[in-house]
C-alpha cells in the first residue's frame, strides 16, 4: 500500500487546481444578468421541425438526424454584450458533429462580418472532447483567430455555462465562470476586432468532413438523434439596428456599463485558473502557426518560453491527449493502491 506522503505527492497538485478553479469561479458568480424565454428572445435559423422548446420556455433542444440539423437565432442584434447559455451536449459517440454557439452578423455583413464562436468539434467514446474558440473580425476567413483545446469535463453528463463578453475593450470568453480566453483590443487591429451588431445563434450540424481528427471520424446515424440541450439563455446589451451609422446613448450607456462590470475584467485568482487551463488544455493555437502569421498578430502576446512546446503548425509538439490518458492512468494506479488493489482507472 502507498504510504500518505506519496498520496499527497499525487493528490497536493489536483487539490490545488481545484481550488484554483473553485475560487474564480466564485469570483465570478456576481454576475447580475437575467435569463429569457427561449420565444421571447429567439427564433429559428434552419430545421424548425428539430427545434423543441421546453413547457415552460426556459430550455430548448436541438436535434440532428440524418435529414437535418437544426438552428435558433437571437431576434435582435446587439452592439456589444454578455451572451451566456448553459449547455449539455449530445452523448455517446458523437464524431463528426459540431454544435457551435456564437455571435455573428454574417446575415446582413456578408463579406465584412465578424464573428465570436464556441465550437464543439465531436467526440469519440473514452476520448476527451475537442473544441475552438475563434474570432472573425471584417469578413476575413483568413484572419481567423482560432485556438482548440480538451474540456476538463464530459460536457454531455450535465449542463455547464459557456459564456461570450464581448465589449468596446475586450472579449472574455467564459467556461462555467472560469475565463479561458480574453482578447484585447488596440490601434493595431483595426477592424479586425468585432465592431458591428451582432447576434446570438446555437445551431447543430454534420461536419464529418473537418470536425473530428480532421475529419478522420464521420457521423454515425445509428446513434440518431443528436441532442444538444440549451438553457438559462442570456442575452445582455443593446439592441441594435446594424445599419445606423452612429451609436445612440442608450447603447453608449449600456457599452459603459458592460466595460465596468465585474465579468469584463479579470481578477488575479481568475487569471491563474486561466493560465493553468491553458498551459494544460490548449493544443493549438493561431499565435504560434507560423506559416499562417510569419507576423503573430497584432493582439497576440507571445511567451518565449511557451512558444517552444509549439510546431510552426501552431500544434504542439506533443500529444496532449496522452498525457492527459497518462495523468488518467497515475490517478487510477494510486487510487487503486489505496483501495486495497483495485486496478481500474478512475
């Protein structure tokens, strides 16, 4: 049997994410926003027939089967806010489907629009889910700002949060209150940086010929339907009409308010919690791909240190997955020792 040093030689480091987590997660749980009915605030993009409200309109589901995905849209735009869902994701095996939750204005801005993206790039049974997070900014496809890493959790057992800010300064986007990525306007990214109205859309749809190992994995239809689950809807700013020239005071007003907030800004607890999920769970990411940016751009802020774990590809030079299967491994050993030789991983 283990003795307790070796125990706490193990356990001491897990303990401290945790409450690394925990602490910011708390930090950030202030957040003042009230939630809306689903018909109240939202309408449907595509697949009406797959999109079931629930009895009290405070949820939706979204489905896809082998004749179509499904798809809701935010009734307004809005210029700036805080965008916020909570989420449970289809189970089982899920490759090649992408459930994406994001803002956008691509609708009316076809070849100018930005964009701001949750992306859920499927998953295959016993492996950790892959997602993005990117930014568009003026229509550009290719100055796209994505990174992608492995979710701590399986976000198909229960709803988790998954939030946009998106303000005149900055963007933030949140994981069940924990910040995983903030993006930091300056003069050097021009219109690269989200400036037009924009709405909230979620929608489900095959992408087997890119989403899962790029598109090694497709959709299987025998695990039809696919069912994403959206509750808790938030939509917070100032609605918009996307084609006035100048921004009014109501929404000069709610701007001010949405850059003073406590969830615009990033306190000291927090952004460890975020520099430990990103040293841990982000595999790739555009600052490092040197043969799409001989030039990182202009927002990104490059660690010399941290850059060389990365390829010029802008993956890492390791597999992440493995260590995170390694970790896996450790923990069960340890955990099997200490009860009494039960060997099954935890």
């Amino acid at each position: 049997m283990m003795n307790m040093d070796k125990l706490q030689y193990y356990f001491l480091p897990i303990f401290l994410l945790f409450r690394v987590l925990c602490a910011a997660g708390h930090a950030a749980t202030a957040v003042n926003v009230s939630t809306i009915p689903f018909t109240k605030g939202f309408s449907p993009l595509f697949g009406e027939g797959n999109i079931i409200p629930s009895e009290d309109d405070r949820s939706v589901k979204l489905n896809l089967n082998q004749y179509t995905g499904s798809g809701f849209k935010s009734s307004d735009l809005y210029n700036h806010g805080y965008f916020s869902a909570k989420i449970k994701l289809p189970p089982d095996y899920t490759a090649g489907i992408v459930v994406a939750f994001y803002t956008t204005n691509g609708d009316i801005f076809r070849k100018t629009h930005d964009e701001l993206d949750f992306e859920f790039l499927g998953n295959i049974r016993g492996k950790a889910w892959r997602f993005q997070t990117n930014m568009y900014g003026n229509g550009s496809t290719h100055r796209g700002r994505e990174e992608r890493y492995y979710l701590w959790f399986d976000p198909s057992k229960e709803f988790h949060s998954y939030s946009i800010l998106w303000t005149t300064k900055n963007i933030i986007f949140y994981i069940d209150d924990v910040p995983i990525r903030e993006i930091v306007r300056n003069d050097a990214m021009g219109a690269d940086f989200p400036s037009k109205p924009m709405g909230l859309y979620a929608t489900i749809w095959d992408a087997s010929d890119w989403a899962t190992s790029g598109g090694k994995y497709r959709a299987n239809y025998e695990y039809a339907p696919f069912v994403a689950e959206f509750t808790d809807l938030v939509l917070h700013g100032c609605p918009s009409d996307p084609l006035e020239e100048v921004v009014g005071p109501d929404c000069s007003k709610m701007d001010d308010q949405l850059t003073s907030a406590d969830f615009a800004r990033i306190t000291p607890k927090q952004k460890l919690a975020m520099k430990k999920f990103r040293s841990k769970s982000m595999y790739y990411s555009y600052c490092y791909d040197m043969l799409r940016y001989p030039v990182p751009p202009p927002e990104c802020v490059i660690d010399p240190m941290e850059r060389q774990l990365f390829k010029e590809t802008g993956r890492l030079k390791f597999d992440i997955e493995k260590r995170h299967h390694r970790r896996s491994r450790k923990r069960g050993q340890v955990m099997g020792a200490r009860n009494h030789g039960n060997q099954e991983n935890v």
